[in-house]
C-alpha cells in the first residue's frame, strides 16, 4: 500500500526531513562536491576558488546534520518499538507493530503461537497482510482503510467476521510506525454482551470451559465458574431444569445452550416456572424434564423453520406480538419495518451469513404502535436446521430515540435560525442604512420617496422576521429585569382587548400577591400577545380565553414532555380557550419553527416558536396541553426571584441630533454595513477610521499619535472577534469607549461584554438616527 495515500497531505516535519535526505543523499551531492573542489583547485582566480570551497563545505555540513537528524530519529523509533513490545510481550491477545507500508517489526508470543513466523524487518520483507491474509474477508482493503484512519485520528477498530465467528482489529499510531492488536474474542463477546439480555450467561469452549461469564451470572453464582460441570448434574441436557447452586442456595433453573461458532456455545440459565420449580423442590430432584418449559419461559419465544414459518410461540411471544400466530403463518406477516425483506433476513441467519444481532421491528397487529427487539438464534435439532427468535420489548427503547432525534433537529434548526438569522441581519443593516442615505437626500414632495419608504417598511418587517428566528434559536440579546407581572398583565390587557375582538372574551385572574420574576418586559408581552392570538385564531365562532397567573411550589421535580422542571418556587401563567384543539399527531411539533396548521397566507409558523425560544432563554418552561373540540392550555413556568422592584427614573428626552465632533474606529468585515456605517458617521461629522478585521484595527492603534475616542465594532469577525482584540487595544488605551455590535449575541457575550468597562451593545439591524444616538449618547 502506498505510503502516501496513508499519511495526512500536510508538509509535516518528518515529511519534511524526508525531502531533505532524498535531496541531500551522498550519491547526489557528491559528485557536485568533487565538482566544487576541482573547480577551486584549477581556477586561477582566488575569489571563486574560495567560494567554491566555502559551497563544497556547506554543503557536507548539510548532509551530515540530515543524516545525524535521521540517524537519531531512527534510534528514537527503535527505542519506542522496544517500549511497546515490552507492553504488548505477555499479552494474551495477538499484536503486531509495522512501519507505514505495513512491514512487520516486531509481533509477541501470542502473534506468533496463532499466525506462525517469528520477527519482520525491512530485510525479509514480512508485512502484516501476509500474517492475517485468509483470516477474514478483503484483509487488504481492511488493512488499509484502518491504517489510513488512524494515521489521520490516531487510532481505529473493526469488527470483523472470520470462520470462527467474529473478531476485532485495531490499530493505534506510534511514532515511526502502527501498532496492530487481532482480538478473536472481544468481537464476538462484544456483540453479545451488548444485546439486552440480562438472563444468566456463559460462553463455554467444546471441551465445558468457561470462556466468560455475564453479570448476571456472577450475580446468581456469587462467584467465578470455570467449567460447566461444576453447575450442572451429571445427564442434564438442553430444556431440563437443574438445581444449581447460588449465592442464595440449591435454585432450580431450565438449562439451555445453542451453537454460536465453530467449537463454541452460549448457555443461559433461565428460572423456572413456578409449577415446574415448586415439583423440583419438592421431589428433592437435581434433574426434571420441563416439557412445559417453552411455553413458560420468562422471555418471549417463537420457534421459527429455516424459511421463516412460525412452529410455535409461548406465551409472553402472543403477548408482545397482540397475536396467536396460526398454522402455517410467516414472521414476515406478524412484524414489519425491518429495512428489508424478512425473509431474506432469516434466510442469511439459517446459513449463517450474518452475525446474530438483535434488530428492532413492529409489531403489525399491535395497537398502539408496539416495537420489538428480535434476536435469532439457529438450533439444530435431528429434524432439521430451526430458528428461535428472542423476542423483547422495545417501545421504549424506540421512543427516547424519536424523543432524542426530534432533540437534535430541534438543536439543528436552531442552529441553522440563528446563523440565518446573523446574515439576514447584515443585509438588512446594509440595505435599511443605505435607505435611510437616499432619505436624507430626497423629501417628500420628490416622486422617489414613497418608494424608499416602502422599502424601509418592507426592510423593518424583515428585522421583525428575523427578530422571530432569532427568539426561536435563542440568540437574541434579552434585556432582563426584575418585573412584577401583575403590572404587565394590567399594562398588556388593554392591548389584547382590542387585538380579540368582540366575540371572544378575555379574562385575567391573578391573586393579589404574586413573586417577582426575571425576564424581559417586551418579550415577555410578545411571548403573550403570541399565544392569545392563536387562542383567538382557535375560535372562529368566537369563545373565552382566560390568562391565569399563580404562584406554585414544585416539592419534587416533574418530567414532561422531554424535559426535566427542577423542584422550587415558579409563577406559573396559563392561558386556556375554548378552541378546536390540537391534534394530539401533531402537538409535538407546534414549536417547531414554519409548522402551522393555519391555511397558506394566514400565519408565518413562527409564534409559538418565538414563544418557546423566549420563555427558554428566560430560564423557563412551556407546555401545552389540548384536547379536540374542547380546547388547549399553555403553560408557562417562569422561576420566582426574590428582591424589590427598582425605582423606576423618568425617560430621559433623546438628545438632538446635530453635528458631532470626534475620532471613531469603525471595525466591520462586512464590506456593505462598513460602507453604510462609515458615511453615516461622517454625514454626522464624526471622523471615522475603517478597518475589516481586528488584526487591522489593532494595526492602526499601534500609531501612537493616532487619537480614538470611541470604537465601533463587530462581535463575529474572522480570526480575532471583538471582544477579543477590544481587550487588547484596552491595554494600551484603557479609556477608549467601545460599541459593540451584532446581528445576534453570542452565547457568553454578555459576560464578556461586562468585563470591558465603557462599552454598550447596539443589535443589528440598525438605522442611521439609532446609530448615531449612540455614538452621541457615548461622546457627548
């Protein structure tokens, strides 16, 4: 295998030291030294005669530092060879160590006991494909696809299947080579000790050794077995129960075994059932025939024909499948949603041309949606070849997973919103910004100007847009303070008596003493207005909506919904209507951004996801609970605060804006929003440097005689970000004021803005009088 095609691309040094010994080796050079030298010895002019020599020097000096490099290089990879065939001498596992085409160095005893052959060298030429060719299938590619992983990752393992079952190659990088470990047991006990059998297991050998043993049979012996024959009474075959002897004494349990390879078998030991352990008992016997120990086994069972036909199914298999399966009836007609055809499963278990794993199915006549784990395991029997399929329940098992997917795409697409959002935020700056220019210079009588307007209006609903997406993925900048939301729900309800309508009533409740939470007054009012408006689209024959407000206190934690509420004091609001309700199909994804059940054209899909990333970036929780043709209840739960409400100080007059006076450094990467803001600033007279990056900025800054009274500057830039290189100019100009802005804040930014004294934020999109109010407010 080609070396190259097994290490990383990137000019590394040892590439690099590579290039050098070829470019430097003796029969290159030598002869252009003697060249050099007779040159200096038959040139009659002194100058070049020195020169050449001097070169001729230079260049012996060169080649012996590249081969005293490469000879010390060499000595340390012997050295860590040496090392790790001191780990790897005793260990029972086989393993090898190669250089990157794969020759052997060195392979330990057990290596040697199962492959043959002694040490490789660069001499005989050994390679590893030449020790394991034949032991599993395509050991070239298998070789080379580990060795190209893990020269890029470090390390990497496959389960492989070989004639004795499976296995597991690994392979580890070390410095000059890989080390290569073929373990023929971990693959294969791996693969069983991962399924989710928790019943009494051994691995036994053909001669009765105990190969391993599960924890759930050390647990029942209370020790470590080494042969079979220490557990069970001399005649004891498969399906008899055997009094064996626990930690808690004689327990009679049903024996079983079935072939898993070549000389190997797995042996479980099931409890009995009652009936058959009570007769067990009280005959005082070791050994009992157990004909009804099919039917009474504690896992589900189905005795299957090589192509699939049902022979028989106990009790616990009719209850997990809702069906007593007839004569003659298919595995392929009672469970379904395999990824292929059953039969063709079965198929490859009966001629052992596939691992036993456990595959996960549902069960077709069960109601509700009921899934199975299946597990096949091929018994002979002296009529032939038979297959019985474990079955166990895995419901559960299957809805943490879809609970866990639909997690991750909630993650993914918020995510994707707030990345979308921080673009659409630039444009939108650039664009508003640029039209607020173009009004500045056209008035109203011109015929232009209801154009511009228009766009400015269709640019500020796209911010509120993007504001939605923004709330949904929680990367909004939330201004929170103590807010008592008795005044809020006063304050608000007059606003959504007018937004109702007057076929729908509105009730407010709330006690007279209610805790003071944390949260931001206007998203918080939006997050209402939200959830109202829906309850008011809900009731087009008009209804009551009632907005209910309480303390609650939660002694124990309460699980809902794929999230845990933590036990303490919340102010819990609810809003209820009398509506159509929600499907319970479809209210799982109601806070899913763009899913609506409203017609086209009457809703963006985005309320009750602005809702949901609101009351979580607040640090709370929201539930929805709906029955059809009654009507739905949100609930919110927001965390109490203690403390007193601040007073509240008179809004302060905006100052007027007029002619400003300073030096501002504007540090904007994108070139749009940097052209906008820079001529708005300098239309307000404000003389304004610019830079695209922090690199640059810091770069100008280092000019002593350069005076910046204030900076305005990106928060997501390429290379250094804004609070990062702000807090580097802050040690050499620590009075400067800065301005920070975003289309969105990141995570933390908050604290890291708080550690840079003088410093505001201004959320993107901004206008031009935004924009210069702040400059103003900041150098004024």
């Amino acid at each position: 295998m080609p070396e190259a095609a097994l290490e990383p691309r990137a000019l590394t040094f040892p590439r690099l030291m590579r290039l050098g010994r070829s470019a430097l080796h003796p029969l290159w050079l030598l002869p252009l030294v003697a060249f050099l030298v007779a040159v200096a010895v038959l040139t009659l002019d002194p100058r070049l005669s020195i020169a050449c020599l001097l070169l001729a020097a230079g260049l012996l000096l060169a080649m012996g530092g590249v081969h005293l490099a490469a000879l010390a290089r060499r000595m340390r990879e012997r050295r860590l060879r040496r090392q790790v065939a001191a780990v790897v001498a005793c260990d029972a596992i086989p393993a090898f160590t190669t250089d990157a085409m794969g020759r052997l160095h060195y392979q330990n005893a057990a290596a040697v006991a199962r492959f043959g052959g002694g040490e490789g060298g660069p001499g005989r030429e050994t390679t590893l494909l030449q020790r394991l060719e034949g032991h599993f299938a395509s050991p070239s590619s298998t070789i080379y696809r580990l060795q190209r992983q893990a020269a890029a990752e470090g390390a990497a393992r496959e389960e492989l299947s070989t004639r004795a079952g499976t296995a597991r190659l690994s392979v580890h990088r070390i410095t000059g080579g890989f080390l290569w470990r073929f373990d023929e047991t971990a693959g294969d006990l791996a693969a069983r000790t991962a399924e989710p059998v928790s019943l009494p297991r051994l691995i036994v050998n053909a001669r009765g050794k105990v190969l391993s043993m599960n924890r759930a049979m050390r647990n029942l012996l209370g020790r470590e077995a080494t042969q079979l024959d220490e557990l069970l009474p001399p005649g004891v075959v498969a399906g008899d129960v055997a009094m064996i002897e626990t930690a808690r004494g004689q327990v009679p349990h049903v024996f079983a075994a079935c072939e898993i390879a070549a000389g190997r078998q797995e042996v479980f030991f099931l409890p009995a059932p009652e009936p058959i352990a009570e007769r067990a008992t009280r005959n005082g016997t070791t050994c009992l025939p157990a004909p009804l120990s099919f039917e009474e086994f504690p896992v589900g069972l189905l005795r299957l024909t090589d192509h699939g036909i049902v022979l028989g199914a106990n009790r616990l298999a009719r209850e997990l499948l809702h069906h007593t399966p007839s004569q003659g009836a298919r595995l392929g007609d009672l469970v379904d949603g395999l990824g292929r055809s059953v039969s063709d499963w079965i198929g490859d278990c009966a001629a052992g041309r596939t691992v036993a794993r456990p595959e996960v199915v549902r069960a077709v006549h069960a109601t509700p949606v009921s899934y199975l784990q299946v597990t096949l395991r091929l018994m002979p029997c002296p009529s032939g070849n038979e297959l019985f399929a474990l079955l166990h329940d895995a419901t559960e098992l299957k809805t943490l997973e879809a609970q866990f997917v639909q997690s991750q795409k909630m993650h993914a697409i918020g995510q994707l919103a707030g990345g979308v959002a921080h673009d659409f935020n630039n444009l939108l700056t650039a664009i508003s910004g640029h039209c607020d220019l173009l009004l500045l210079r056209h008035d109203k009588g011109d015929p232009d100007y209801p154009d511009l307007v228009q766009i400015h209006q269709n640019a500020n609903r796209a911010a509120s847009l993007v504001g939605q997406l923004l709330a949904f993925s929680r990367k909004q900048t939330l201004q929170l303070q103590l807010i008592d939301l008795r005044d809020s729900l006063t304050d608000l309800g007059h606003l959504l008596n007018r937004l109702v309508g007057e076929r729908v009533r509105l009730v407010v409740a709330q006690p007279a003493e209610l805790d003071l939470i944390r949260a931001d007054p206007r998203q918080l009012e939006q997050v209402l207005m939200n959830l109202v408006v829906n309850a008011r689209d809900a009731m087009p024959a008009g209804g009551e909506i009632r907005i209910e407000a309480r303390n609650e206190d939660l002694l124990a934690p309460i699980s809902r919904d794929r999230t845990m509420v933590p036990a303490g004091r919340y102010v819990v609001i609810r809003i209820k209507d009398e509506g159509q309700g929600i499907p319970p199909e479809v209210i799982g994804k109601i806070f899913e951004p763009f899913f609506t059940t409203k017609r086209a054209g009457e809703g963006t899909g985005l309320g009750l996801s602005t809702a949901y990333g609101i009351v979580k970036q607040t640090g709370g929780f929201i539930f929805a609970d709906s029955t059809p043709g009654v009507g739905t209840t949100f609930s919110l739960y927001l965390p109490a605060h203690e403390g007193t409400l601040p007073q509240r100080a008179p809004e302060p007059s905006p100052p007027a804006l007029g002619p400003g006076t300073g030096i501002v450094l504007l540090v904007e990467d994108e070139a749009p929003v940097r052209a906008f803001a820079a001529r708005a600033l300098r239309l307000r007279g404000y003389t304004t440097l610019e830079a695209e990056s922090g690199e640059e900025a810091l770069a100008l800054l280092d000019n002593p005689d350069l005076s910046v009274d204030l900076i305005l500057s990106d928060v997501i830039m390429p290379g250094l970000d804004g609070p990062g290189w702000v807090r580097q100019a802050r040690e050499v100009r620590p009075d400067v004021k800065v301005i920070f802005m975003s289309g969105y804040a990141e995570d933390g930014f908050s604290e890291a803005q708080a550690r840079i004294p003088n410093s505001v934020f201004l959320q993107k999109p901004f206008s031009l009088n935004k924009l210069t109010e702040t400059v103003q407010s900041l150098l004024s």
